[in-house]
C-alpha cells in the first residue's frame, strides 16, 4: 500500500512540475491564464516614410511576461517579423516602434501565443490592421498675421505662412479667406475668396509666406477662417491640418 501511494506521490509531482515549468517562457515567467481578445493598434495609421510607428495590442488579461510578434503579409502569422516586444504589465500596457521605408498599403497582424502550445488558433490570438505609407507632401498652416494692426474703416492685408511638412515637394497652391462678423446669436458672412499661387514651390520642409486678398471692416468682431487647398486637389498625407481660425476685433 505505502509503495502505491508513493508511486501516485510521484505522479501528483510531475503533473505539478509541468505545470509549474508551462508557466514559464522563453522571456520568463508568464502569469497563468493569459486571456481576453488581442486587438492590434497602430499609431499613426497613414504614415510618411520612415516615420516611427507604435504598434501596441489591447483586450489582454493576466498577460506578464508573453511575447508579442508584429508580422507583416499574412494574417495566419507566418509572415516577416517587424516589431516584437514582451509584455510588461498584466494588460500588456507597453508597445514596439518600427519603420516602414516603402510607399504603400501593409497588413500587419499581432501575435501572441496565450497559452504557449505552440500554435496560433485560439480566439483571440491574432489581431490583423492596415498600415497605409505614403509619400506625398502635407500642408499646414504655421501663422496667420497682419500687414498692418488692423484697424475699424482701414484697409490690412491678412499675411498666411504656410509649410509643406511632408516628404515630396510640391507646386502650386490655393488659398481661400472667409469673413463672418459675429453678432448676437448668429454669424453673418461678410466675404469668401481665394487666390492661387500657381507659381508657388514648395520643396520639403520649406515655409514660405503668403499675401491674401486685403480687408476693409467696420467695427465689431469677426471670425476668419483661412484655408489652403480647400478644395483637395492637392493628396496630402494629412487633408485636416490645412486650416487655421481666429477671432478679430476692431
């Protein structure tokens, strides 16, 4: 009887060793139970060439100490590598940059082996998202200034500085200036107009000052708004940063 409950002691130690040794990785320890769904993050999602990107993966629990691999190509993950990281936190709070040096779309997809068998099949388990790269220029408006300090009945020319923070260089550009004066309760328009620049070049990362249509108010308040290729004739990596409004009160 004692030589049988010693061999079932035995057997009750090795199905606890390998246990103990299946919380383990090849990065350390990793809590039991990693779970929840991986949901791949990446930040920017349309980027310029060689512009870091973070890639991070949310939805995980109980996650300390496992491996995450950033492939590219195929979401069954058998493609390249291109970021990896492990897990700092039980949620999986901490993320890799890499970069890109070709334009064009990526599918990437997050892998991470929950309960470390070996296979990539679980819910949960992968997580795939598009990367847009782009090269192309990108507008933004830098200032908006005055001529002259503007004054009620006097004529001032509104001065717009411009850059082109993107990676190509471009050529050609319009500007559109529109006047509401604010009154009580509403805002009325007061005047819309554009100029083009087709002369204008913009090479990368030049800045360059622009002259826009002059002004004649009365007093009161108004709002300006300025924008610069309103009308996206021009493909930007950013169409959103081509504005700039302000307040004038005379």
């Amino acid at each position: 009887m004692a030589k049988v409950n010693s061999f079932a002691l035995i057997i009750i130690l090795a199905i606890a060793g390998l246990a103990l040794f299946s919380s383990f990785s090849g990065t350390g320890f990793v809590a039991a139970g990693c779970n929840g769904n991986a949901v791949l993050e990446l930040s920017p999602r349309i980027a310029q060439l060689n512009e870091p990107i973070t890639a991070n993966v949310k939805g995980l629990n109980n996650c300390l100490g496992q491996r995450v691999l950033i492939r590219e190509g195929s979401d069954l993950c058998n493609g390249q590598v291109v970021a990896t990281y492990v897990c700092t936190s039980p949620g999986c709070d901490n993320s890799a940059i890499f970069y890109k040096g070709a334009a064009k779309d990526y599918k990437l997809t997050a892998c991470i082996d929950k309960n470390n068998n070996g296979y990539l099949i679980e819910q949960g388990e992968r997580s795939t998202a598009t990367l847009q790269v782009t090269n192309l220029p990108d507008f933004t408006i830098e200032s908006l200034s005055y001529s002259t300090t503007p004054k009620a009945n006097y004529r001032f020319t509104p001065m717009v500085t411009i850059k082109n923070q993107g990676i190509s260089k471009s050529a050609g550009i319009n500007v559109k200036i529109e006047v509401w004066r604010n009154e009580p309760n509403r805002v009325v328009p007061i005047s819309v107009t554009s100029k083009e620049y087709k002369a204008l070049y913009l090479g990368i990362g030049d800045t360059k000052q622009l002259e826009l249509q002059s002004l004649l108010l009365t007093s009161g308040s108004y709002t300006i708004k300025v924008a610069i290729d309103p009308d996206n004739f021009i493909v930007e990596t950013d169409e959103k940063n081509n504005e700039r409004v302000t307040t004038l009160k005379l």
